[in-house]
C-alpha cells in the first residue's frame, strides 16, 4: 500500500471521529443522566420535606428522559428487549404527567 491509500482507509475509518471523541461522548451522556436522577432526587426530598408536594411532575421528566435515551438505544441495536423497556418508560412518563396535569 503506498501513503495515499493508508491515508484514504485512516479517513474512512474515522469519519465519524475517532475512538477517544466516542467515548468521551458516551461518557458525557453517562454523567449527564447521573446528574438528572441527582438534580430530581434532590429536590424532590426539598419538596417532599418542606412543602409536602407531589412528584409526579419530576417524575414525569425522569421517565422521559429514560423513555428517550432507551428509544435512540432502541433504534440502533433494535433489541427486544430495550424496545419492552423504552414502551414502558414511555407509558410511566405518560402517566406522571396525567397525574401532574390532573392532581396538580
């Protein structure tokens, strides 16, 4: 192989950014759902012990957050398995945010 080839299969290989880039994206989605459930955690114990509020309006947002990143999992592995769990997420999601929207 001369230099333009090994040149031209390093471009194609990398064309969607190198190794390192994806894992650090990986990672970074990996944090950013950690500091979801911990932000939601946080203050629905806030709530739940000073003002004695309902949680249905940030469970609804922790729900759909799971229901969404399941869905694009879903989408490129189209496991059974991850298509039960992103429905049922979706379906949890749905029904805090009724219940926010009824109870308030």
């Amino acid at each position: 192989m001369d230099k333009a080839e090994v040149l031209e299969r390093s471009r194609m290989e990398n064309r969607h950014g190198d190794e390192r880039d994806r894992g650090i994206t990986i990672e970074s989605g990996t944090w950013g759902a950690v500091s979801l459930a911990a932000a939601t955690a946080v203050v629905f114990l806030v709530r739940l012990l000073s003002k004695g509020g309902r949680p249905s309006d940030l469970l609804a947002i922790l729900f759909a957050y799971l229901a969404a990143a399941n869905a694009y999992k879903w989408s490129r592995t189209r496991s059974g398995w991850t298509l039960l769990v992103t429905v049922l997420y979706s379906v949890l999601a749905l029904g805090w945010l009724c219940a926010y929207a009824v109870v308030g």
